[in-house]
C-alpha cells in the first residue's frame, strides 16, 4: 500500500472514531473514504478491537462496545452544552421508540403526542406532560440530538416553532440509521435480567474465551478499546490480567494503534495514553479558551499541587473557595456574573466534570483526588539564578 493510501485509510478510521455514525450529510468525505477502504477497516477493526463496521451507500456505523459499564462522564448534550439527565434519557428511549413505528415523515407535533402516550402506559407510568416549557425543551433537545445523529431530516420549520407554539416542524424519518443505533451484543428482547446494571451487564455480555489463544485475543481486543476511548488507561484501573499483558504488549499494541490512527503513545510509570496531535479525537479539550476552560486549567494546576496530592486529595469546600478567588481576581476577563452568589459552585462543577471525564480527578461528593495524569498542569516555581560576577 502507498503512503497516500495509508493516509487516507488512517483519515477513514479517524473519521469513524471521532463519530461512529457518519451520514452523507455529517460527513461526505468520510463516508466516501470508509466505503473505499471497508474491507481493510473491516479486518483491522475485528482483529484489534472486535467491533463491527457497517456501510452502505449513505451511512457507515461502527459498532463500538464501552470498555466499561460505569463512566458517566461523557453524557449527550444539549444544544448548549448542557448534560442529559435522567428525563431526557427517558424520552430519548420513547422517541426511539416511536419513530420505530412512525411513517416516513412525522411532525414534532406527533412525536410529542406519540410520546405522551408511550409515557402514560402502565407498565412505565414515567411522568411527562409537555406542560411546561422545561419538558418542551427536553423533548426539543432529544430531536435535535436525533437531527445530528441523521435519525431524522428536518423538511421544513423550525424546533423553535413548536417551543413558542407558533408552529410545528416536519421531518424524514431516515429508518436505516435508526435501525443502525444499538450497539449492543445482543438483542434487548433476549434479555432476561431485572435489575438495570444487571440488564445491562447482560446485554453487552460477550463470550468467554475458552483457551489461552482466545483470552489472549479477548484481552488485547478489551484494551486495544480502552485505549482508543479512554483519554489514559492506568494500570491501577485493570485487573491482575489484563495488567500483567498490557505491560508485556503494550509496545506491539500500541505501535499498532499508531500506524493505523496516527495517535501517539505516551508511557509513564502509571499507565498509558494515546494522544492525538491534530487534537480532534476527543470531545473534551484541555486547556480550552473562555471562562470555563480558564477555571478548568486553573483548578487542574492547583490539584498538580500540594494540595491535590495524598490520598484524601483537596476538599470541594477548599475548591469552591479557590475558583471563588480565582473569580475576584480574573473578573475582569471572564464572563459577567462569575462573582454573584452560587456562581463559584456552577464554575467548579463544569471543571471537574471536565477533569474527570479527562481521567485526572476522582470526584466524591465532599472531596477530590488528583490522579497522576494532571501532574502535566504542574507549574513548577521559577529558579531565579545568581548573576555571574566576573573578576575586576
């Protein structure tokens, strides 16, 4: 293979990692070069990672497995910014839902009713009424999020119609990427289980290996996967394992990354991470401009210190009152109310959320634990160096 062939197939499976579902109207280009190298993707994907590559003439889908079951740290989010919660989530799976059944156009309108309905049956009895704006907007924020995902195609209006009640929106409903949307490795109907860690342990449950052939295959596969979606895989985060073959491979494995992505391994002491230097695989960025980058900086720079460090790490009281300072003295600089009351809380919670989906903190609810990864934000003192003195 030439070396503008390997490019292109390394731009390919970057465009897949970076966004799993590509649509013709997400990104052309990436559609057009993962069909042109799908058999090649095919086969290092399966071989690396076991994940499957779907395409077809407008779509093509990985089908990505989570390394783990337990991160929350990277929600969907609202045209804002704003993380999913619990209610959006909900509705998210009742629009699925009925889009499932849907003709091939709907409106907003409809979806709205439709939902309703779904919300009201007795066996789910989840309470949503669409009566205040708040609800309006959750289920405003699921479509759009369907809109970018290219579940759905917007024919004519606006979203922004139907919060204020001056109108409806009509859209496509584009069944082939809707049917592309589950990941998991089995069918949610052959799931028996009750509980919902329980369901969904079950769902994404993959066979166990049998020999020593295939549980080496399944533990180079699982962190071949860590590796590409965690920002750091640390060795105290593994198991006795998969440890042990991440140490003793992860020169082969991560050479192997590199050649086919164009990430760069970093190795420390304390584990692994595969960093991207066109910064465009990550859907968190550090350092990152304005209010909310400048605080995440500067609270990663005061956890890289003393104050971070040990094992109980520094208290959220002491962090409030750290970003509330910071606040006073960047005012100037930053957006208008970041001194009013409640303000330093908001600001702190918006880093740390970043840090912590960036693997450099542990957060409990009244503490937060530097992990070694932020040491990289330490600002060291400056040395002030005697001036030489020449003799006279």
């Amino acid at each position: 293979m030439s070396e503008e062939d390997a490019s292109r197939r390394r731009a390919a499976l970057r465009a897949l990692l970076r966004r799993p579902l590509l649509t013709v109207e997400s990104d052309p280009e990436g559609v057009v070069l993962v069909r042109r190298y799908q058999a090649e993707l095919r086969e290092w994907l399966s071989r690396e990672t076991g994940w499957r590559l779907q395409v077809d003439a407008e779509t093509a889908r990985l089908f990505k497995t989570a390394p783990t079951l337990d991160d929350g740290t990277h929600p969907a989010r609202g045209k804002a910014g704003e993380p999913f919660g619990r209610r959006r989530y909900v509705v998210l799976c009742l629009a699925l839902a009925v889009l499932e059944r849907a003709d091939a156009q709907t409106t907003l309108g409809r979806l709205a009713e439709e939902v309703l309905n779904a919300a009201a049956e007795p066996d789910l009895a989840f309470a949503f009424t669409l009566d205040s704006r708040a609800e309006r907007s959750d289920l405003v924020a699921v479509v759009r999020l369907l809109l970018g995902w290219g579940v759905l195609r917007r024919v004519s209006g606006d979203e922004e119609y139907y919060l204020s009640a001056t109108g409806d929106v009509l859209y496509d409903v584009r069944r082939t990427v809707l049917a592309s949307l589950l990941t998991g490795a089995r069918g949610p109907s052959t799931v028996t289980a009750e509980g919902f860690e329980e369901r969904l342990a079950e769902l994404t449950d993959e066979p166990v290996p049998d020999t020593d052939e295939l549980r080496n295959r399944a533990l180079r596969r699982g962190l071949t996967r860590r590796l590409l979606e965690d920002p750091v895989v640390y060795y105290d985060d593994l198991d006795g394992a998969g440890r042990a073959y991440l140490v003793s491979q992860r020169a082969a494995i991560t050479r192997r990354i590199e050649e086919a992505t164009g990430l760069v391994a970093e190795m420390r002491a304390e584990g692994v991470a595969m960093v991207d230097p066109d910064d465009e695989l990550t859907d968190v960025r550090m350092p990152e401009q304005r209010t909310d980058g400048h605080v995440t900086l500067l609270v990663a720079e005061y956890l890289s210190g003393p104050e971070g460090a040990g094992p109980d790490g520094a208290g959220r009281d002491e962090l409030v009152a750290f970003v509330r300072d910071a606040a006073v003295r960047h005012r100037s600089y930053w957006r208008k109310g970041v001194t009013e009351p409640g303000a330093a809380e908001e600001l702190l919670d918006v880093a740390l959320g970043k840090l912590a989906a960036l693997r450099l903190v542990e957060v409990s609810p009244d503490r937060v634990r530097a992990r070694p990864a932020i040491a990289r934000y330490a600002v060291e003192e400056p040395t002030i160096r005697e001036p030489r003195r020449t003799a006279t």
